[in-house]
C-alpha cells in the first residue's frame, strides 16, 4: 500500500514540475527521416491524413479522470509512422501513447506530385475511460 501511495505522490510531483516534464528538440533526435527535411503538418491535418488510428489503452487499473499526452511522429512518404518522441504528458500514459503512434498509417503526403515524409504532433487526451486525438 505505501508503494502505491509513493508511486501516485511521485506521479502527481512530475505533473505539478514543468522542469521535470518531457520535451524534444528535432535535432537530437536518432530518426533518420529528419535529414530529409519532412513537411511539417498541424495535428488536424494529420488526424486527417490518418487511415488507421490506434487509440491507446489505459494501463492496468488506471483511473485517470482528465490527461493529455502529446506525442511527436515522424512519417515516411509510405504512410509509416518511423519515429514517435514524447513532448508531454501523464508519466503513467505515455508508454501506452508511444506504442498506439506507433501502429497509426497515414495517406502519403504529397508535395509537388511527390510523396514526402512529414512530422505532426498527436495528443491523446483522455477523460474518464475515453481517449480522443486533439
């Protein structure tokens, strides 16, 4: 029990200190893609490019009343997401958003007739047993 009570107190710090939170820089990134210099899409436009969405799934026993976690994807002009990073988050959710970006398929992306890879932001949000993507 005290375990558990350790594990939320710790969970609820991480929240409450932005210093601590998880945010990303394209440039240290280990992702190939990105020397290719992708296009950059907003959220709803990729939520629309989207032709398999993955909504991720609350861990265990999790009761998480209102969470965002905000992932970054890097997608190949195939449609694959290559690359998922975390910008912020839930501590408790994140692993379970990365895995779901992972298994997303987008329509490739065209740029002058030419399919191109690109880089969106996707935050899952999730409200008592629901997740939506904002």
């Amino acid at each position: 029990m005290k375990l558990i009570v350790f594990a939320i107190v710790v969970a609820v710090m991480l929240l409450q200190c932005p210093t601590l939170a998880q945010t990303y820089d394209l440039s240290s990134w280990d992702c190939e893609l990105l020397k290719s210099n992708p296009a950059r899409l907003s959220t709803a436009d990729a939520v629309r490019r989207a032709s398999e969405k993955v909504m991720p799934q609350l861990p265990g026993d999790a009761r998480i009343k209102d969470a965002r976690v905000t992932v970054a994807i890097v997608v190949d002009s195939d449609g694959s997401v290559q690359c998922v990073h975390t910008k912020q988050g839930h501590p408790l959710l994140i692993s379970a958003c990365i895995q779901a970006a992972k298994d997303w398929k987008f329509k490739p992306y065209r740029e002058k007739d030419h399919a191109v890879a690109f880089v969106a932001d996707l935050t899952f949000h999730f409200t008592n047993a629901k997740v939506t993507v904002e």
